[in-house]
C-alpha cells in the first residue's frame, strides 16, 4: 500500500480521528464554493492568443455570452436559447494590420439554423483588437474559411435551404485590413 493510500485511509477515512474534520471540511468547502461560482457563471472556453487570453462565458443567470480578452469585455452576445459560441479559425500569420484572427460563431440550440452568425476578431501583439461582423448564417452546409494573402474569406456555400424549397445563393465576404466586405 502507498503512502498516500495509507494517509487516505488511516487518517481521512478512519472514523476513530477527528483529523477528517480538520483536512475534509476545508476540502468539501473549497469544493462546494467552486461548485456554486461554476453554476453562477455557467460554462466557459479560452484560447491564448498573441493579445492575450480570450475567454468566452455563458452567464446562467443572464442568458448572455460575454467574450473577454484577459477579462476586458469585447463582445457580447444573446444566449438564452444557444450553446457557447465555437471557433471556426484562428489565423496567426501574414494578416496585414493583425497578428491573429480569430473566427467566432455564434451557436444556436435546436434544428432551424445550421450554426450562427459569425464574429471576427483582430488580435494585435499590443493588445489592441477590432471585432467585426456579424455575418449573418443560418444556412444548409457549413461556411468555408481561408485565408489566403493577407485576407480571410468566408464563403456560405448556396444550396437547398434546411427547410422549403429552392436555393439559397452563395455568399462570399472577405476581411482584410481590418475591412469586412461582401463581394458576391
């Protein structure tokens, strides 16, 4: 048996010490406060960036979706009836004015949008950034993201929509230089 093992069950288990009150309690207390700040935050990604860590939290008691870069507030989104938003590129090399974009999308629950408006975030090394968008989405197959020079295009591919009939046509955008356009 272990060292630890052995600590494990002479000293927190045995119910002959009332060591279980000096080291448990503060233990079921750390546990349980980290509990109840998890549940009023709700969930929560991060990504390191080159500004900084980017953190995007659903707050449970709001129904809005905050992205923060370290914990600066840069956008804010409704979420009461959507998941975290995800990311669909995160591009660090040859962007022009940007050191990193990042490509968010927002992520609505049940089955009338295939994903969400997209969000783009100029990252510099300075920490400076320009959130851009949205671009709206609900369409049939996914966006195409490239980067390609010092630009990034997104294309919503045309097709059938989800639901009815006839086409939806293809949508090309492109941002760079910290310009979002359309181009078709």
């Amino acid at each position: 048996m272990s060292l630890q093992s052995k600590y494990i069950n002479e000293v927190l288990i045995n119910p002959s010490t009332n060591h279980i009150l000096k080291v448990g309690m503060p233990i079921i207390l750390l546990l349980t406060l980290g509990l109840s700040l998890h549940e009023s935050f709700g969930e929560e990604k991060r990504l390191d960036t080159v500004a900084g860590e980017i953190r995007y939290i659903r707050n449970e008691k709001t129904s809005r979706c905050n992205v923060l870069l370290d914990n600066k507030s840069i956008l804010k989104m409704e979420c009461e009836f959507a998941y975290l938003p995800e990311i669909r590129g995160d591009f660090r090399e040859n962007l022009g004015k940007f050191d990193e974009v990042v490509v968010l999308q927002e992520n609505p629950m049940g089955n009338a949008c295939n994903g969400g408006p997209l969000h783009l975030i100029g990252l510099r090394k300075d920490k400076s950034y320009q959130v851009s968008g949205p671009l709206d989405f609900c369409g049939g197959k996914d966006p195409i993201i490239k980067h390609t020079g010092e630009m990034i295009s997104i294309i919503f591919p045309g097709g059938p929509p989800n639901r009815g009939t006839g086409d939806i046509p293809t949508e090309k955008w492109i941002f760079g230089n910290g310009k979002l356009k359309k181009t078709k």
